[in-house]
C-alpha cells in the first residue's frame, strides 16, 4: 500500500443492490469484499459515496426512479460496515443536474470530494462498489484527469450495470485510456 492511499466506496445504496429499484447483480457479492478492505486498516482515509436524488430528478428519465432522498433505497446498505467511513458524500442531489461521479456534478460543481481527500493529505485512491461502467467509471477519471489523485480501480469489488453486452469492458478500457490502474482479481 503506498503512503496516503484512500478507499473510495461508491453507491452501495440499497437500490443498487439485487432486488432494489436498480438493482446490480452481484452486489451483494462485493459486499464482504469491501468491508474487508474498508476494516482492515491499510487506508489512511474510508470514503463512502452515497446515490441521492430529490423529487422528479433528471436521472429518472434515463433509470428508473432510483435513489430518492429519505427513502430505504437511497439508503447506503446495512451490511456495509461503516466503523471506518470517514465521510459519506451525497451526489446528484441537484434535481436538475445528474452526477455519476462522486467528485463533480455533470455541471462541474464539486461534491466536495476532491477536498475532503486533499486536506488529508491523499494522493492514491482505490476505488470500488456500484457501478463499474457508471459510477465507479465516472468517479475513476475524474480522480485521475480532474482532482489529480493516482487512482486504481479494484475490479473484485466492484459490479456493473451492462445495459448493452461490451459495456463493462468498454467503461474498462476508458479508464485505462484515462490513466487508471485496473487491478484484477485478489490484492
Ligand atoms: C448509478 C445510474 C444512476 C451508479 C447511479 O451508481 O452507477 N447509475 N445513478
Ligand atoms: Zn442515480
């Protein structure tokens, strides 16, 4: 683990999870996985990011209503074990505006993210959770390409939607376009 390495989660909201409003199979699989990650001490900084959009909210002209504020799906997931969160950063609150990305909104206004990590002095990120060609993809690159960070994504913890066959590979192969580090299997 290099020096000032911070684990980012994204989404485990229970709507991402199997029987939830957009529900992600596997979800449940990678649970375990990152709680292992997020308990065992080896990250300076535990950051969850949590799916949460308000009223009639642009998103839910593309997905399903998903998310919705106040609500048991916007909820991050009671088995993620959060003794080590150190934050958790809501994102696409702006009804208006969607933010797959746990960094930026798609109008570029920050979540806050890019800061919190800066003022504790993190340079590396891992990055898991919901989901791989969405979320995760989103929050990869602009932690590499925006906020500057080195960034991995830790393929074993992470699962994606694929609305189309090839999404997943194609959302990994843009990240690695963009300077993240894929990592496969166990670390
Ligand atoms: C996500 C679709 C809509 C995600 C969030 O977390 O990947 N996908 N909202
Ligand atoms: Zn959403």
């Amino acid at each position: 683990m290099e020096a000032k390495t911070a684990l980012i989660i994204v989404d485990l909201n229970n709507d991402f999870l199997p029987g939830g409003a957009l529900g992600v199979a596997g979800g449940d699989v990678i649970l375990p996985v990152i709680n292992k990650l997020a308990g065992g001490g080896d990250y300076a900084t535990v950051v969850a990011t949590q799916d949460w959009h308000l009223g009639d909210h642009v998103s839910f002209e593309t997905w399903p209503a998903h998310c919705v504020a106040g609500t048991f799906g916007a909820e991050l997931h009671a088995d993620l074990n959060q003794t080590n969160v150190h934050a958790v950063i809501r994102k696409g609150f702006d009804q208006d505006v969607d933010s797959y990305s746990g960094f930026y909104d798609e109008r570029g206004a920050t979540n806050g993210l890019a800061e919190l990590l800066k003022a504790r002095g993190i340079e590396c990120v891992d990055i898991v959770g919901i989901a791989t060609d969405y979320c995760v993809k989103a929050t990869a690159i602009d932690a590499v390409l925006r906020a500057g960070l080195k960034a991995r994504v830790l393929l074993e913890a992470c699962r994606g939607v694929g609305v189309h066959p090839g999404d997943i590979d194609q959302a990994i192969e843009a990240m690695r376009t963009a300077g993240v580090e894929i990592v496969d299997g166990t670390l």
